[in-house]
C-alpha cells in the first residue's frame, strides 16, 4: 500500500513539472516579444502564433515519443492533453502564415520554395505547414489506413525540424539569445529521445 502510495506522489510530481514546463515554454516567447518591443499589433501576434506554435507542436511531439511515461504521467487523461497540443499547434501554426501575409500583402508566403537549398530551408515552415495537415488528416482517417497512419503520422518530426531552422533562420526573434536557445534545446530534446527510443527498440529485438 505505501509503495502504491509512493508511486502515485511520484507521478503526481512529474505531472506537475511537466505542467510547469509547458507553461514556461510558453512564457518565454510572449515574455521575449515584449522585452524586445515590436513594431505594431499585427508583428506581435504574429511572432507570439508563430513560436508558441511550435512550442506547442514540440509537446505534441513529446508527449507522442514518451507513450509509457505519459499515460503513467497524465493517467487516462493522456489522449486529451495530447490532442489539446496538437489542435492548438495545428490552429497557431495556420494562423501564422495568414498574419504574414495580411501583414506584408502577399499570399506568397504559402508557397513553398525550391529554389535552393538555402531557400528551401530559410522558408521550411511553407513545407512544413503542408507536412503537419497531411499528418492530421492521416491521423483522422487512421481506422481506414491502420497499417501506415503511424508511419505517415512521422511527418510531424520533420515538419518540427523545418519549423525550427525557420524559425531560426527567418523569425523575427532568432538574434535573440533565450529565444534561440529554446528553439535549439527543443529540436536537441526531441532527437535525443527520439533515437533514444529506436536504440531500446532495436535493444529489444535483439534479446
């Protein structure tokens, strides 16, 4: 009995840190945005749709790669939490390109460049933003395509990496230090766990 007890103070203690995180992972852009100042409404919203999105596409990803951990984390409250972050990156993610372009007057912003490398990069989150529709769709009409929806669903991995070097590369915040960082810590936590988790799959397979 005390070490059930043991387990579930345990838990509830990751919740909370997890919980903490997220929300300071959210607080640092707004946080960011302000110190910095911007130059009018439609600037500021924006950057604010645009980084928190991907933070929040980031805790998608997370929660996604650490199943076990999550359900034991969040309980049978899981599949909503992770569906709350990825409708809220999928919202934020849209709404970004749309101020971009009201903003500069172009609907250019939604075409993907293949110029060049350089190009294709600087721009990623246009691919990306196509890449993260296609996962979602695929992930709705999942009991029809049960054999790939997961291996589709992976699409959220680079579509998070293109986001990021967009974001570094083109954001309106990417000179910025603590900005920077979070972006370059997020994308270094989720390919550290990422093949992580191959490694004991591979580990597992094996034995």
């Amino acid at each position: 009995m005390l070490k059930d007890e043991q387990q579930i103070n345990k838990w509830a203690k990751m919740r909370f840190f997890f919980y903490l995180l997220f929300l300071v992972l959210y607080l640092i852009p707004i946080a960011v945005a302000f110190v910095d100042g911007f130059g009018n409404v439609l600037q500021f919203i924006r950057r604010i749709v645009g980084l928190t999105g991907l933070t929040s596409l980031f805790i998608t990803i997370l929660l996604s790669l650490m199943i076990k951990e999550s359900k034991k984390i969040f309980g049978i409250n899981y599949v909503k939490i992770h569906h709350f972050f990825a409708a809220i990156s999928l919202v934020l993610i849209s709404i970004h390109p749309v101020i971009v372009a009201v903003n500069f007057g172009t609907g250019s912003v939604f075409i993907p460049k293949f110029d060049s490398w350089n190009a294709f990069l600087t721009e990623g989150g246009r691919f990306a933003l196509y890449l993260i529709y296609f996962a979602v769709i695929v992930a709705i009409l999942r009991k029809n395509i049960k054999k790939y929806w997961k291996y589709i669903h992976y699409l959220l991995y680079p579509a998070f990496l293109l986001s990021a070097i967009h974001g570094i590369l083109r954001g309106s915040d990417s000179d910025n230090r603590i900005m920077f960082s979070q972006i370059i810590i997020m994308v270094a936590i989720i390919i550290i766990i990422f093949f992580y988790k191959r490694y004991q799959n591979i580990k597992k397979a094996s034995e």
